[in-house]
C-alpha cells in the first residue's frame, strides 16, 4: 500500500452518502457557490443505510387531525424519558420544511387518487403522518439527491474511497492528545480501494454521515457497509460519544436462515394492520402493552425475544391474510414478492419473522446545529447521538433527523465558514514499515466472532455476567487487530474489523454502566430494581 504524496484540499469534506451526507451536500453547494464540495464513500454511491429504509418519513402533514404536539408526545413516549425535549420540538416542527425540500428536489412520495399524499402510520405513531413512496422510500430519496448532486458542479463524488482516521492536532504535533482537550479537525486519511493508495484530504469543515454498526451483530437488516465507522473514527479522534447501549431490533425481520442481511418486513405492515401470532398461531401482543402490534418497536422486540425463549421456536408469524390485498399489494410490492420468492402468498400464508439488529440510538455527540465536541467536524445522521431518539427511536424518524441536522449545519456554517481558514502543515500518510498481510482469514474470522460475541453477550436481552464475557473476548480480539493493523498494508477489510470492534466495545461498555432498563437498553438484572 502507498501513501499518495500530494496533499488534498476539497472545502467541505462529507463522509457517507445517505440522506445526511448528500443533502449537507446539496445545501452547502448551494450556499457556498465558490466551494468546494467533496463527498467519499466506500462502495457505490447508494449503498447505505438510506437505501434500505422501507418505511418513510414522518412529519405532521394533516394538521386538521394530527398537530406538532401529538408527534412530540409520541416521540418523548418512544424513548422512554431521555429525550432532549427541546431537540424533538424543534426536530418535529422543522420536518415539514425538510419533506417539501425533498419533494422539490425530486423524490416521489405515494399518492392517494384524489391527488394527495398517502400516509401511513408506524408503531408508536397516534395518527397517519409517514410520507412513503412503497416500501422502498429511503432508495427513492437516494435516486433522487444522487441525481441532484451529480448536475451540481461544486460536488465531487468520489466512490470506493474509505475513511481511515480524522486529521487532528495528534498528527500534526505527534503528541498524545487527552479527551476534553481542545481538539480541531483538519480533514481525514482515505483509502482509494482502486487504486490501492492513501490519500491525506485537508479541509475547513469535515461532515461524518457514516450511518450504522449493524454489522456487529449476526442478525441485522443493516447493509455489509455499516460497521461503525463513524461513532469509532469519532471515538479515536476523542470526541465525545454517549447513548450507544441503546440498540434498538426491528421486531420483524423476514425469517430466512442464510439470507444476510436480514430482509426487512416494514413496520408499516403493522401499521396497515398485520397482527403478529406465535410459533402456533396465537396472539399475544396483548399480554405486552395495550396498543398490541402498534406498540414502540422495543417493546414488540422483546415481547418477540420472550415469546421464542417460552417456546423454544426459531420465529413467531406476521398474519395479514384479513388484509385487502390490492391495497397491501400496491403499498408493499417488494415485500409481496420477495414472500413469494420464498413461497409464502400474503393472501393464505404467515409471514415468518423474528427480531434483527436495526438502529443505534447513541454515537458522536451533536448539538441542535451538528456540531460536535471537536472543532471543525459535524455530524448528521446515525453516526450521531441528537437528542431525538433518547432511548428508543420512533419508527421513521430516522431520514427525518438527517434532514434536519443537515440544514442546521449549513445554517450553522452562513455565520462561521467565511473565518475558517485553509488548515496548514498537514502531514500527508506515512506507511513506511508495512508488511503485506496474508492471512486474509485471520481478518474473517475476527469479524465472525465478534458478532457471534455482540449476539450472544450484548443483545435484545443483557445481563452482568454476559456483558463481562463480551468484555474479555473484545480486549482479546483488540490487542490481535491492533498487532495486524500497525504492522499490515492497510485493506478495507482490516480498518471494518478495527471499526467493528471498537464500537462493539464501546457497547460493552456503556452497557456495563447503564444501571436502568430504558427503551433499547434491556438487563436481566436489572428487572427488580
């Protein structure tokens, strides 16, 4: 591997391609008409978390049955107390603004035959208020920014290109920076995959819009791309991170062993009126919460996860076979015939499903306007901890919180950009020393266990004992990647596995120290306390 020796310079540097990352991008393009604009991700410019999103976007769109403050209450319900008020107001009253700009900007919601929008409702919403287009709206929005951002001449978007680390003061000085110093972000290491070289980017302002980690665990709806590489880039450049231990499981992913990732079943299927039946047959919602199969998505995963344990069954079923097929047909087309592919017909047949890994709360801490705690770096999106979500997220305000922390960023940057000046002195990557690594099985098998550890150890349901176990096998597999990577020519593959594993232990970790059961947090021992 090479370090290319010429240095970079791009004056937005985005990181991710999902809602976050391309509408930060389309915004800064547009108010800062002389920069430049720079995005990179790792595979091709739609593979994100984004992509995969089924359900759609809520807002308040009716506001002759539905107001800004039902969406709040349902919001600050769902995540179980730790919600920033304040952040979820503002959030919620911005969402329309932000869902028009995505209208005029291309993306394509459903209809209904009298010419407006279709919407839908998801578990722990009180009224209809999801914007869908399908069940594929987070690729309808990504075809839509993606075809935006390609006739904007200020952006240049570079696939195939993966983040390695941010550019402090650490390499600059080479002295060992302490966390709660003051620390700035110069800009950030980057693996060309083609090209097999390291390029050193230098920038005013760097925006982390990574997305997930659903790759730490075995089962998760989430796409090969979304290890965590944000939250531990975040974490190694000593910014500060909080709320990860809230994980939160899709209660409904379809069962199908050797399928990864797991394929989704919308939480808008329930919000049509699917009902959910064990391994037998039976309901049983009712025995978990009042609002049965519209209940906040951690409530309807561990009811799920307690049902299989009782039972010793590898899935419970989602019944819509009361429900009107050309309506569901049209809504859920994908979903439709992806059952068919497996033989099951949504008319006569259950659909096999059972919990996966889909969401983390937690990651960089922002405040309203997306900044960080370091100097210089926002961030938007997954990768980050808002104060929207608290403990749990409400279904479909997920998109949303990119949007919006996305504008609040470029608002942020019309009174600040003007006086950042051009960073100086930036070491280009040094890789002198490196061995051509081999044992390219060392690196699989790594991956492996840690997601058998995360499944295992720190899943739906934690206990002490277990978050100990994890623990250990973690420090283990840290100090043998840690070996590989200083001394190995860098690969994607071996910085994932680096990623993968410092943020399953900064789960561990904050696991450990959570000492009350809230939203996607969940300890056995903690149950009588």
């Amino acid at each position: 591997m090479n370090a290319e020796k010429k240095l970079q310079y791009s004056d937005f540097l985005i990181i991710g391609s999902g809602v976050a990352g391309l509408s930060f991008a389309l915004k800064t393009a547009n108010e800062f008409k002389n920069s430049t604009i720079t995005i990179i991700t790792k595979t091709d410019k739609n593979e994100c978390n984004t992509k995969y999103a089924q359900g759609g976007i809520s807002t308040v769109w009716d506001k002759t049955v539905d107001s800004f403050e039902q969406h709040i209450e349902d919001t600050l319900t769902a995540g179980d107390g730790l919600c920033d008020e304040k952040v979820v107001k503002m959030v919620v009253e911005s969402a329309p603004d932000r869902l028009n700009e995505l209208i005029k900007w291309g993306t394509k919601f459903d209809k209904t035959e009298s010419g407006e929008y279709s919407l839908g409702r998801e578990g722990g919403h009180s009224q209809d208020r999801v914007l869908h287009h399908k069940d594929i709206t987070g690729a309808e929005i990504e075809r839509a920014l993606i075809a935006r951002v390609e006739e904007t001449k200020n952006i240049t978007f570079l696939t195939h290109h993966y983040a390695i680390d941010l550019i402090t003061e650490h390499q600059i000085t080479k002295k060992k920076i302490k966390r709660k110093e003051k620390i700035t972000c110069y800009g950030a290491y980057v693996l060309d995959e083609k090209k097999g070289v390291v390029k050193t980017f230098s920038s005013k302002i760097t925006m982390l819009a990574t997305g997930g980690n659903g790759q730490v665990y075995n089962t998760t709806t989430n796409p090969v791309v979304a290890t965590g590489d944000g939250i531990a880039i975040a974490y190694r450049t000593k910014a500060e991170i909080s709320d990860v231990e809230f994980i939160q499981f899709h209660p409904t992913a379809l069962f199908n062993p050797g399928e990864y990732p797991a394929f989704l079943i919308s939480e808008a299927v329930r919000g049509e009126g699917a009902i959910l039946r064990d391994y037998y047959g039976k309901r049983f919602m009712k025995k978990y919460d009042k609002r049965e199969e519209l209940a906040s998505r951690d409530i309807v995963a561990r009811a799920i996860d307690n049902e299989l344990k009782k039972s010793g069954t590898p899935h419970v079923y989602l019944d819509c076979t009361h429900l009107d097929f050309n309506s569901f047909e049209k809504h859920f087309p994908n979903i439709t015939a992806k059952c068919l592919t497996l033989g099951i017909d949504v008319r006569k047949d259950f659909i096999p499903v059972s919990p996966a890994q889909h969401y983390i709360c937690g990651g960089v801490n922002i405040n309203k306007n997306g900044k960080t705690s370091i100097k210089n770096l926002y961030a938007s999106g997954e990768v980050t901890r808002s104060g929207l979500h608290g403990a749990n997220r409400l279904a479909s305000n997920s998109l949303l919180e990119g949007l919006v922390f996305s504008h609040n960023a470029c608002q942020n940057l019309k009174k600040r950009f003007s006086k950042i000046k051009e960073p100086q002195n930036i070491p280009v990557w040094n890789d002198s020393g490196v061995v051509k690594n081999m044992e390219k099985i060392l690196i699989t098998h790594d991956r492996n266990e840690v997601k058998t550890i995360m499944s295992n150890y720190v899943g739906i349901v934690r206990s002490n004992e277990r978050l100990l176990r994890a623990e250990r096998r973690l420090r283990v597999l840290y100090e043998d990647n840690k070996r590989l990577y200083d001394y190995s020519e860098l690969s994607t593959d071996l910085c994932e596995l680096r990623n993968l594993i410092t943020t399953a232990y900064l789960i561990t970790q904050f696991s450990k120290n959570r000492k009350e059961n809230k939203g996607g947090f969940y300890s056995a021992d903690l149950v009588n306390k």
